[in-house]
C-alpha cells in the first residue's frame, strides 16, 4: 500500500507541492530516536535526507472540512511516517482526547508538536480518512488493515458505529468487500452493532454453512447477530418449504383428462419438491427450481396441465424472489 511519499530537501522534490524547506518554516526536524540513532536523518546534518510524509496529510495540504486551518500537530506512525493534522478535528471525533495525546500546549519555537502514534501509517493512514470522512480507496488497503483500523478505533476514542455511516467513504469501502470477505466483514459490523452494514453483508452468507462457525467468531459476533443470521436461514428454508407445497392447480376434466388423469401431475410434483426439499438451502436459485420442474411437462400430453404446471412454476419463483435475503 502507497500510503506515503518520499520528499528529498535538496532537490526541489516538493516543487509540485509549492512548498520547501525554505518556504514552508513550520516543517519539523525529525526527531533523534533514545539510542543516539535517528530513524529519519535531520535535514541540517545531512542535505540530502528523506522523510516520509502522508501524500494525503502533508503540511500544506487544505482539505473540505478544514480549508480555514494549517495543520496544528504532526502525528508520527510506528514506522516513521509524518501525518499533518488539525487537532479541533480530531478532538471533535475522538471521545478521549485521541488517547489522551489531547490536547496539548503549544510549542515554544513555533512548529507544530509531534505526537508518536503506536500503529502502522496504513492503519492511521485509514482512521484519519475516516475523520475527515475522506475516501481511501485509492489506496487499495488490503481488508485485514481495514479491520485492523475499525479495531483501532475505539482506542483513540472513535466510536465505529457513529463513524462508519452509510454515507460516509469508509463504509463504501467497506461494503465492496462483502462478497470477498462475508463472514468476517458480518462479524465486524456486527460486533460494533452497525446494523447498516450488516444487513447488505447478510445476504452474502446465505450460501454460508452455519455449521461452520468458529467459536471464535460466534464470541466476536455476539448473540444478537448470530440469532439474526440463523433466524434468516431458517427463516428462508422455512419459506421455500411453503412455496413448494402446494401442486399444480387442477383444471376442469376434459374428455381427455379427468381428476384421476391429473393425479399423474400431483404425484410427480411431489416427488420433485421433496427432493428439492431434501437438499433446501437458503441460497437456493431460482434457475434450480425451475431445471428441477420444468422437466415434469415431458410426459404430459395435456395442453391444459401443461398451462397448469407452467404457471404454477411462474408463480413459485415470484414468491421465492420476494422472500427476504438479508437479516
């Protein structure tokens, strides 16, 4: 994942952000790590270091929910990338001051404090987006990093729930994992009790056997979703079973074929939708119920129960498309 940009001091690299060492005087010094070895090189002892900033989160970066106010603080990740953020923001979405790292007193030399954030810049990376309710598809985070952030969350105070909206960019994100990853994707919104999110993520399970289920994630899940999922399997085998029940309805006799005659379709429904009921799952398509019905026509010389069948085989799969799909 490209979550950052490499930005030489010596090169006019940052040209095309209007903005250099010379222009811009607020850009920190990189600080020395404990052990006399710093992890990015101060630009004053070496011309020609690097520094890993956010391509996104940058010093003179304006974004739509602050165009009025420079980044105030520096956020530096586990491994050593540089994000530039306002602090109102994040003290605006963050329950407890983002880890109690807020708020902070001014720096006397006028540059912006640096915060050491203990996660990875892919993770932080994601929950500042979700902040400025920005969109970091562009990135491609792989879906575990996605989790990761959700779970990282509550530490700094952001409530998934409140943040993750259907409206909002990570949601979205979200969302478009679903048919990849359903089950995980289900247990994440479900252990956050965003229901939003979970009802579209449902629909994916439906070819999910229930049995199994880890432990693991039945803990993480919670009763509540996991009474969901299985009242919606259930529910949906349930409902199938009434659809198929009732046989062809029968048409007056004719002096070709009377009740008795038409007795031949009855008992071959029958045997058709018990074996389809036999093997029901809740995923079950409606191209199987017709290559499983269709073919009782075959032996039928009467036009009229041939009428019968086929409409009574249009009408099951409009009542089994109707049925709910999701919790």
């Amino acid at each position: 994942m490209a979550s950052m940009e490499h930005y030489d001091w010596d090169d006019g690299h940052f040209a095309d952000l209007e903005y250099s060492l010379g222009k811009y005087g607020h850009l920190p010094t990189p600080p020395h790590s404990h052990d006399g070895e710093s992890p990015v090189a101060d630009s004053t002892e070496d011309e020609n270091a690097l520094l890993s900033v956010s391509t996104t989160f940058f010093p003179t970066a304006q974004h739509a929910q602050h165009r009025s106010q420079p980044p105030d603080i520096v956020l530096l990740s586990q491994d050593s990338v540089y994000f530039y953020v306002c602090s109102d923001l994040l003290l605006n979405k963050s329950g407890n001051g983002f880890r109690a790292m807020l708020p902070i007193s001014p720096s006397s030399d006028d540059e912006p404090p640096i915060l050491n954030v203990p996660e990875p810049s892919p993770v932080l990376n994601i929950i500042l987006h979700a902040i400025y309710e920005m969109s970091c598809a562009h990135y491609s985070p792989p879906f575990n990093v996605l989790v990761k952030a959700v779970d990282s969350m509550p530490i700094y105070g952001i409530d998934p729930k409140t943040t993750i909206l259907p409206a909002t960019p990570l949601f979205t994100l979200l969302l478009s994992q679903a048919p990849l990853f359903p089950l995980d994707l289900y247990t994440l919104a479900a252990h956050y009790d965003i229901f939003e999110l979970a009802v579209p993520t449902s629909s994916h399970l439906l070819a999910f056997p229930l049995s199994r289920l880890t432990d693991d994630a039945v803990e993480r899940m919670g009763a509540i979703y996991l009474k969901r999922l299985f009242f919606l399997h259930f529910g949906r085998a349930e409902a199938l079973k009434r659809v198929l029940g009732a046989p062809p309805h029968p048409h007056p006799p004719t002096p070709f074929c009377d009740f008795v005659q038409q007795k031949t379709l009855a008992r071959a429904w029958a045997l058709a939708t018990a074996y389809l009921a036999w093997d029901i799952r809740p995923d079950m398509s409606t191209t199987t119920l017709e290559s499983a019905l269709r073919p009782l026509s075959t032996h039928l010389t009467c036009d009229s129960c041939k009428d019968a069948l086929d409409e009574r085989i249009k009408n099951l799969v409009v009542q089994w498309s109707i049925v709910k799909r999701t919790i």
